[in-house]
C-alpha cells in the first residue's frame, strides 16, 4: 500500500527590521496553509508585524505539514491562528507536522495558533524545535483538545505525540514530550487529566522569565495550572488542564499578557 503522505502542507517565513518596522522578507505558504496579509494593527505596537495563519479543511489521515519560521536579528513578530483546526480519522498512516523556528540575537516572536482538535480515530506526530539566540524573547502556545466536547465526544481519538525541543544560545536546554494514548491509558483517569480534559502549554522565554517571577501570575478558578523553570534560568514552562478550551486559552491569555507588562 502506497504510504506517501496525502498533501505536504508547507510553510515558509522569514521576518527582518527594515527601517522602525519588521516585514516578511519570505512568506510562502503550500496549500491547504494559507497566511493573510502582513498588518500592523496592535495597538500597543505599531512596529511588530503581525501575521494569521489559516489552515483549510483540517488535517487529514496521511497528511504532512513542514512548518519553518525564521526571525532576523532585531525581528518582532507575532503569528496566529485563524482558527482551531481538526485531526480527522486515521485510515492507514496517521498525519505529522514538523515545525521549526530559528530567532537571532534580540528578536521577539509570538507564536499563538488555532487549537488541535483530535476527532473520533485521530492519530497525529509533531515535532517541534525552537533555536533561540541567547537573549531572543518567545512565547510559543500549543493547546490540544481531545474530542468534539459539545456534542460528548473525549478522549476517541487514537494518539496525539509531541515533542517540544528547546535550544538557546547552541545548547539544548529542554526537551518536552507529552504522550497521549487513550487505548493503553485514559486521559480521564484520576493522576492524568481527570475532569480537566483540555490541555495547554505555554512556553516564555527572555528577561524576566523565570518561575519566581511567573508564578504569582498564574489565576485561580477552573483550570490546573503551574510552571516550571527552563534549566539554567531564562525561561518557564506553563502547563494548564481545564474544562473548556475558552477556559484553558484565557488562563494562558491571562499569564502571557502579565508577564510581557512585567518585561516592559
């Protein structure tokens, strides 16, 4: 049986200051990704160029996405996602995504995508690396949510695999892998995710980025949340289960907004 992937989504980015602003100098986008134009409309930055990612039709069985972003020294940048974007059923291969980022000396990059949605017999691998310069500033967001939860469907999907690879400065610092199998172990269990079905992680990196720092930022209310430092200091991993994935993405809304009023 032909095991070649079903569409190579690709994704091409490259962000440099030209003159008080940051453009995309390469910005090339392989169906079903499509990028929006590049705006300026933040309000409390009109310099950093902002950019919406849209994904068409959701990810399919067999499906490869290669996603590659590149900042200049002195970029600033912030992506987003469109929306939230589904795993449809695995057939015979189950889908990958690969993403990578470099960011030069004193860039600050915003990652903020749409949510995977893992679909009933969903099966999906990413691999994600970030090579950051030594005082690069990041705040990379990855949330999953496992099933169609408004119409009751948790934890059908196959498996979900990620692995989060953090560099700075040429040596790794951290690698993350979470693992989510609902055949071999239930997610709703008692020690995995419970009632908090919805999981999301934050990761910050730059000035003032530490555990000490971060942790009084961190709300209370519905979700479970905490943060861990990066060894060696420079950057903390916030993780959060709630109920809901409005619940999970404003606690980390919350936190991200927090710490960059603390870095300026």
């Amino acid at each position: 049986m032909d095991s070649a992937p079903r569409q190579r989504g690709q994704l091409d980015l490259c962000f440099a200051p030209r003159g008080n602003r940051t453009t995309a100098v390469r910005s090339h986008a392989v169906a079903p990704l499509q990028c929006s134009r590049l705006r300026y409309d933040d309000p409390s930055d009109a310099t950093r160029a902002n950019l919406s990612l849209i994904h068409l039709g959701g990810v399919l069985d067999g499906d490869h996405y290669d996603l590659a972003i590149d900042l200049e020294p002195a970029a600033r940048a912030r992506v987003v996602g469109a929306a939230a974007t589904m795993v449809h059923p695995r057939l015979d291969h189950g889908a990958t995504q690969q993403i990578r980022l470099h960011a030069g000396a004193a860039s600050q990059f915003c990652w903020w995508p749409g949510a995977l949605i893992l679909n009933a017999g969903a099966q999906i691998t990413q691999q994600i690396t970030l090579d950051l310069a030594a005082d690069a500033d990041l705040e990379w967001l990855d949330v999953v949510v496992p099933g169609r939860l408004a119409r009751g469907e948790r934890d059908a999907f196959m498996a979900f695999e990620s692995q989060l690879t953090v560099v700075v400065a040429g040596r790794c610092r951290a690698v993350d892998r979470l693992v989510l199998r609902p055949g071999q172990r239930p997610p709703a269990h008692r020690g995995v995710l419970g009632t908090t079905p919805v999981l999301g992680t934050l990761l910050l990196v730059g000035p003032r980025r530490d555990p000490a720092t971060i942790a009084p930022l961190l709300p209370d209310g519905t979700v479970s949340i905490g943060c861990t430092g990066l060894p060696g200091g420079g950057g903390v991993l916030v993780r959060c289960a709630g109920p809901s994935l409005s619940s999970v993405l404003g606690a980390l809304e919350h936190v991200c907004l927090a710490a960059r009023r603390l870095r300026t």
